[in-house]
C-alpha cells in the first residue's frame, strides 16, 4: 500500500477527479477507477448495492469488478451474517477487514472471512456511501496484503470513492430501482431496540436509554428476528435497513 501521508496519493486523487468528470460512459469510468485503485495497490474494487429506502435486500456489484466469489457470496447467503454491512450502515468512515473482525466470533463468520481470504482478497477496504433518501451502498476495495493506511489516507480514498458513485450513477440514469416494499409488522418497541442495536448499542446500553431491563430489550430483538426471519443480529441489521426501519423519529428515545 502506499506510505503514509504519501504525496503520490494526492496527486493521483486529484487526477483520478479530473478523469471521472470527463468519463461519458459506465466502461470507461470504471477503466478509470479502477487504474486508480491499482495504482494503489489495490487489486479489485466494486460499487455494491445494498439497499434503498423501502428496496428489497438484493445486495449486488453495479459497477466495478465482476468477480466469481461474488456468486458465492449470494449463493452462500452471507449478507446475513457478513458484519462488514451493519458497520458500514452506522458509520461514514472507511475501515478494513480487521476492524470488524472477532476471534471469537460464530463459527460461519469466521469460516466467511476464512474463504474471503482464500478465494478473493487478503483484505479489504469498506467505503459507505450513504444517499439523501436513506439509499445505502459500499464501494469495496480489496487487497493481496494487508491494508495499512492513516486516516487521512482513508479520507482522501474515501472522496476518491465518492466522486465514482456519483458520476457513475448519473451516467446510469436509473440503475438503482426502489420498488415499494411493505414494511413488517414491527411494534414501537421492537423497532426501538432494533434500530439501537443497529447503531452498534449493546444490550444493556439500549436498556438504559429505553427504560426497559436487558431482558426485555433482548426479548423484543428476538421477536424482531422471528417477525423478520432473520437467524443473526447481522441478518436483522440487513433487514431492518432494506425495510427503512432505521430512520430515526422523536419516539427512539422513550
């Protein structure tokens, strides 16, 4: 990767900005980016869709690198357990692999990220990208090592990724529908504890600020993912965002 605070960062930012404005095509933007992502160091990057305001949970590559692990992925079903999702929903800062990494985490975790790293990269970069209208996707940046950037790298990457989305979605004109879905039957509480959860609180951290006994608040997530069908927190973080259960109102806190 590249040293840090590198100057050679910079300059091939800028001039990747300057190229992605005068891209008049999807191919060509692409070409452009991903130059720029290897230059890096970077082998592969793809813009991932996951999910609009009310959109179903289809997460899918629109742009970028199509790659085979990509089918597995989906074939796999790993969305639902796959905890780079949640963490990027809660943040807006790009962040690697091993920051969401557990040692002890359940066994299908660790196996997903164990194939990950067989199959497709050494590591990987995240970079959220957060609509205006609650719309929801990453920009995936991945690696044969280990990816060791500051932050302010991280930050220059991250405008770099930023600017793709944005041309690359006003040249698609449309590639991301939002067909209308009807929302779960979720109560107040349940979205309550669902969208703490969401938001990286534990347990008892959203029983203090709800009022309620750990117990409770355990049991309402538990009728989520029942209502939800989903078998991890992870699964329901992905849900409840595809069903625009996590815009936040006036009643989260009481």
């Amino acid at each position: 990767m590249v040293e840090p605070h590198s100057s050679f960062l910079s300059s091939i930012s800028a001039q990747f900005m300057i190229e992605a404005t005068a891209c008049e095509t999807i191919q060509a933007l692409d070409d452009c980016f991903l130059k720029f992502a290897r230059a890096l160091g970077f082998s592969s990057a793809m813009f991932v869709h996951l999910s609009s305001g009310g959109g179903a949970i289809a997460p899918r590559v629109v742009f970028g690198d199509q790659d085979p692990w990509i089918e597995h992925y989906a074939a796999q079903n790993y969305a639902r357990l796959d905890p780079t999702i949640p963490r990027a929903f809660r943040s807006r800062e790009a962040f690697t692999w091993g920051k969401v990494e557990r040692p002890g985490a359940p066994r299908r975790e660790r196996q997903f990220f164990g194939e990950a790293r067989e199959a497709w990269a050494k590591d990987g970069l995240i970079v959220p990208i957060h609509g205006p209208f609650g719309e929801f996707s990453v920009v995936n940046l991945l690696c044969s090592r280990r990816i060791l950037l500051a932050d302010e790298e991280m930050a220059v990457i991250k405008s770099a990724c930023n600017t793709y989305v944005s041309v690359a979605l006003c040249l698609s004109q449309g590639a991301l529908p939002a067909p209308p879905v009807a929302s779960p039957p979720l109560t107040k509480r349940e979205c309550q504890c669902v969208y703490w959860m969401c938001m990286g609180k534990h347990d008892a951290e959203t029983a203090k600020i709800l009022g309620l006994s750990v117990h409770t608040v355990r049991d309402y997530v538990d009728r989520a993912k029942s209502k939800l069908d989903a078998e991890t927190r992870p699964e329901l973080s992905l849900k409840a965002l595809a069903f625009g259960l996590l815009v936040p109102d006036r009643g989260m806190m009481a």
